[in-house]
C-alpha cells in the first residue's frame, strides 16, 4: 500500500497547511487537463487521472484529523507487525520492566487491544516513575496517553481521563506534538469537563476542575466555555459576586459569547 505522504511529498509532521500546499502543488502537476488527449498519449492520461485519485484520497484523509489520527496508527501497526516474531509475548515476558510496558501498552493499542492496554498501564503505575515518555519517543507517548484517555472516558472513569487530558495539554503547550490535531484534543477535554465530570463529582470539587481546566492555556473558545459554566454554577449557588468575575473572564475571551450579556446581568442582580 503507498504511503499517502509520500504521495504528496510530505513529511509525516507536516501541517495541516502544508498538507493543502503540497496537494495544490501535486495536481497542478499531475491534472489530466494537462495531457493530450490524442491516442499517442492516452496512457499518458490515464496515469494522470489515476495519479490525481491517489492525490484527492491522500488530500481526504490528511486533511482531516480524525482520519489523519487513524491513518497513522495503522502505518505505525503495519511496522510493529514487519517484526516477525512474537513481539507482545517478548514484551509480555518483563512485567516488572518498565520500557517493556510502556512498549506493550502502545503495542496493544496499535492492535486495538484497548482493555489490555488500560491493564498494561494501571499496573505499570506500581512500577518506579512509570511514564511513557520516559521510555518512548515523547510523541509516541503522547499518542498513546491520549488514547488511554478516550479508553477512560469510553469506561465513564471521568477523573482519570482528566488527568491525563490535563497532562498533555502541558506537554503539548511547553513543546508542540499534536500541532494541527491539538483543537480536537482541546475540544475533547472540553466536552469532558463540561458535560461528563460533574456527575462524578459534587460542587465544590467540580469548581476546582474547572478553574484549574480554565487556566490551563486552552484556546480562548474553549477556556470562555469554562468560566462560563463556572459562572452558571456560582449563579445557581447564590454567589453573584463570583459568578460575575467568571462571566467577566468568559467575556474577555469570547466577547460575543452568546447569553453571556443575560447571565452577566442576573449577577449583577444578585451581587
């Protein structure tokens, strides 16, 4: 199967600009309307068309990162399995060797093994200092952390797929992996700590993760949302005077927030 990077010429790090450059670059090259269409060249043609299907399907999944994110675990799948031996059962083989679980837990995420995974990792946690990216490449280990995340929140275990998030939003702030992926990891946390942790968790802890989650360097839209909920959250508590500075911190950043103006206005009243 061709790799569709190397069909737009790309480098696998490449962004999501770079990824629209070089497909506008690669179909002025290869489009048909740039070839006869007189009989001495109607291979020629063909291979044209056939080279532009390759480009669009290319275009269509590196540009979208979802289907980016799942094309690149199988081009990484597709090398672990080049190995030609039992690669888990050698990894299986070292429980109390920290690089081998950390290896493991990518090996049986590549091979959609996600509860032995989850398995591999909480027990790897009674190893010293087990964190993947001291034994991984620090992308590797992030790829794999955010999976173990979407594996947690799949499982409703909120908290721990929190932290996680929570990490490699730090991670990717001091030092950019995720680049063009990292709006959906964002968005991903986000939806989490609104919508899912408040059930695992009464007020007072909540309004801790969300003030923490605020203040964490999310994209404005994202971290407008949370002072939003805070707000909502300390107007239905009583507390206008909070609810107000909350409102004021979402408006900040999202200055045409829609209701904002209506619920800034119900603070005022009760501050």
């Amino acid at each position: 199967m061709e790799n569709l990077y190397e069909i737009l010429g790309i480098h696998p790090e490449a962004s999501t600009r770079e990824v629209k450059s070089a497909f506008r670059r690669q179909a002025k090259k290869h489009h048909p309307d740039l070839h006869g269409v007189g009989s001495s060249r109607g291979a020629e043609r063909r291979a044209s068309e056939a080279a532009m299907r390759a480009l669009l399907e290319a275009y269509r999944i590196l540009s979208d990162p979802e289907r980016r994110r799942a094309y690149d675990r199988g081009l990484r799948r597709r090398a672990a399995e080049e190995g030609g031996f039992d690669y888990r059962k050698f990894l299986k083989a070292r429980p109390r060797d920290p690089e081998s679980q950390a290896k493991l837990v990518v090996f049986d995420l590549l091979h959609e093994l996600e509860d032995e995974a989850l398995e591999v990792y909480e027990r790897g946690k009674g190893l010293e200092d087990f964190r993947l990216e001291r034994y991984l490449e620090r992308g590797e280990a992030m790829d794999a952390e955010f999976c173990i995340a979407e594996e947690y929140e799949k499982r409703e275990r909120w908290i721990k797929a929190y932290s996680i998030y929570k990490k490699l939003i730090a991670m990717e702030l001091e030092q950019p992996w995720f680049r063009y992926f990292f709006e959906v990891v964002a968005l991903q946390f986000r939806n989490l700590v609104l919508f899912k942790m408040s059930k695992a968790m009464d007020d007072d802890d909540y309004l801790y993760c969300l003030e923490e989650a605020a203040g964490l360097g999310l994209p404005k839209h994202d971290a407008a949302q949370l002072y939003r909920r805070i707000g909502e959250i300390q107007l239905r508590r009583g507390d206008g005077f909070a609810a107000m500075e909350a409102l004021e911190k979402a408006g900040e950043l999202e200055p045409r927030m829609a209701g904002l103006s209506a619920l800034m206005r119900k603070a005022g009243v009760r501050a």
